[in-house]
C-alpha cells in the first residue's frame, strides 16, 4: 500500500523492459502497473533513494528509463499530477475503439 501523499510527494516511474508497460517502483522494491502501488517520498532525501533504487533496477535490465514524477492524492487516490504521466498511468484522453477514456480530474 502507497504511503500518503503530501505536498511535493513524489513516486518513480519506468518502463518494463520485457514489454514496456509503464511501471511504478513499490514499497516492497518490486515494480506495478499500478500506481495504487507506487512507494511515495515527501522529501528530497527520499526521493533520492527511491530514484537509485530504481536506477539499480535499470542497470540489471529489469526496468528502463527510471524518473521520478510528481504525484498527489485525490479523492483517496494517489495520482500524477501532470497530464503527461496521468496518460502514462491511466491509458488514452479520448475514447479508441474498445477503450474506455480515463478521466483526468
């Protein structure tokens, strides 16, 4: 389960590299589609860690392109806050054929 979020919490994000799923880093060192999952830091300190932790993850071809992002929670749920990762997190802005848009509150 994600830590709460606060102001200027941040989670790191990648892509898998077996098949380049967008991935968040978890409290338990593992990677999720999910971004419920994600492990959140509210310092810079932690967010570091986080950060080369993850980059381990990269160097060991378990992940590719680790960053971190900024993230809130939002009706109870843990969001990025940027629409550019909330389209990496949650799928397409309109409607494709069998899929459903994702809101972006």
């Amino acid at each position: 389960m994600a830590k709460p979020a606060s102001s200027n919490t941040r989670a790191v994000t990648a892509n898998r590299l077996r098949d380049g799923a967008v991935v968040f880093r978890t409290v338990t060192g593992g990677w999720s589609s999910r971004i419920a999952d994600a492990e959140t830091a509210s310092s810079e300190t932690d967010a570091a860690r986080l950060l080369a932790q993850a980059e381990r993850d990269a160097a060991t071809a378990v992940v590719v392109g680790p960053y971190l992002i900024d993230v809130a929670e939002i009706g109870g749920e843990l969001r990025p806050t940027s629409l550019r990762e909330r389209i990496r997190a949650y799928g397409p802005t309109t409607p494709m054929a069998g899929v459903e848009a994702v809101p972006y509150l």
